[in-house]
C-alpha cells in the first residue's frame, strides 16, 4: 500500500514515539498539561462524550498539536472548529468514508489551513486491515482504537499482535486502554518496527482515561513519567 514516507533515523539512533494526550476540556489543567510537551492534545467536540470540550482554549505553545477528535460531524461543523480553534489536527472518529476525507482535505486545503488528518479505526475480533485502503494516501495517519461501547475512552485495550503485520506505510497512532502499566509493551513493539526496517510506522501512542483523575482531568506526574519511559 502506498502512504506517507517513513523517515528512517540514522544508524544507532532510535525512533521516538510521540505523545498524544487526548480528553482535555479543563483549562488550568490543559496549561499544567502543556508543560509537560506532549507533542499533541485533543479536545473532543463530540457532545455525547463526558469529555465534550466548547469552551474558551488557553494559550497552547505553538509546538503542541491541538488536535480536534470529531464523531461523524458534518463538513461545516468541522470547518467551524477548526477555524476557532486554529486546529493542527483533525481526528475522525466516527463511520466517515474516505469520499468525506478527502472532500474535508480539499476544503480545507482552500481556507489556507492544512490540519493534519487522523482517520480512526476501532479494533475487534473480526477487524480486517482491508478497511484502511480506501484511505491511503488521504489521510496522514490511522489510529487503531479498541471498538467498545463508547466512542474511545473505554479504558480497554486491544491485542496489539495484530499490528505486527500491519500491511501499510501510512504512519499509525496506538491508543485503547493504554495506561502507565503498559510503557514496556508498548517500548517493545516499538523495538519490533525498528527491527523490520520500519521505524516511523509507529509514529505515536494516544493516552485518555487511564490518566485520569476523573473525565478531562489529567494526572500530571503518571504522564510525566510515561513520557520518558516510552521512549528509554
């Protein structure tokens, strides 16, 4: 499959992973967040979520990917949010078709603003690879969720073994379920592209609920830790 240039590092450097910390909708707590650099914090405009975000966003240092995790909203809307918030990212995360990226990349494309574009799929036991080829080439990067009864933040985690053959070259995102406990598992498959010649397809690893102190709030420490162990 065709997809984004992997940028392989130089020999005897590693490929870190980057950090995405999803489920902010608390000011204060976003700033404390952004001193720890993640390199992207999502807002959830998805009002059936317990972390739905429409308020007023802090300052977020420029280095920070504010990413806007969408659920099936229609162009408009999208468009909207972007353009208020002055997204980085955009991150689908409902059924839409890759005719529907690819139209939102072309309309953004002609407001000036590029955001990338993250196209979730939700993992279960009859999850098939198959449904990702309609999108290469239109999308920056896949992110591979548990499917479960909310629309993320289940707290559930899926069997990675399956990305181990994962077939493309689009760069992916690794969420569900992914707590402090799990940073060696996640060091370990990030070994295993390495070893393949594929460093760059994991590209990062997605955090919610399990740092936590309730919905939207963060536990700073738990995430500073995460952080360095990731990429140790």
């Amino acid at each position: 499959m065709e997809g984004k240039t992997l940028i392989t590092p130089a020999s005897g450097q590693s490929s870190g992973l980057s950090l995405k910390v999803c489920g902010m909708n608390q000011p204060g707590n976003m700033l404390q967040v952004a001193e720890l650099q993640p390199d992207y914090m999502g807002f959830i405009f998805y009002d059936q979520s317990p972390r739905y975000f429409d308020g007023d966003m802090p300052a977020i240092p420029s280095e920070i990917k504010k990413t806007g995790v969408f659920v099936n909203a229609s162009l408009e809307a999208i468009l909207e949010r972007v353009a208020r918030y002055q997204l980085n990212a955009v991150q689908l995360h409902g059924e839409e078709s890759a005719a529907f990226c690819k139209d939102l990349k072309i309309a953004l494309q002609k407001t000036g603003n590029t955001p990338e574009m993250i196209k979730v799929f939700s993992v279960g036991p009859d999850f098939s690879f198959q449904v990702i080829k309609a999108y290469e080439g239109i999308v920056d990067y896949f992110l591979f969720d548990t499917k479960g009864a909310l629309r993320g933040g289940n707290g559930e985690e899926f069997d990675w073994q399956i990305l181990k053959n994962y077939p493309s070259n689009t760069p992916f995102f690794l969420s569900g379920g992914i707590g402090p406990e799990h940073a060696k598992q996640i060091a370990d498959l990030k070994s295993h592209f390495y070893r393949i010649g594929k460093p760059g397809l994991l590209y990062a690893v997605d955090v919610n609920s399990k740092f936590e102190l309730k919905p939207g709030l963060k536990k700073l420490k738990e995430l500073r830790e995460f952080k360095i162990q990731i990429n140790s």
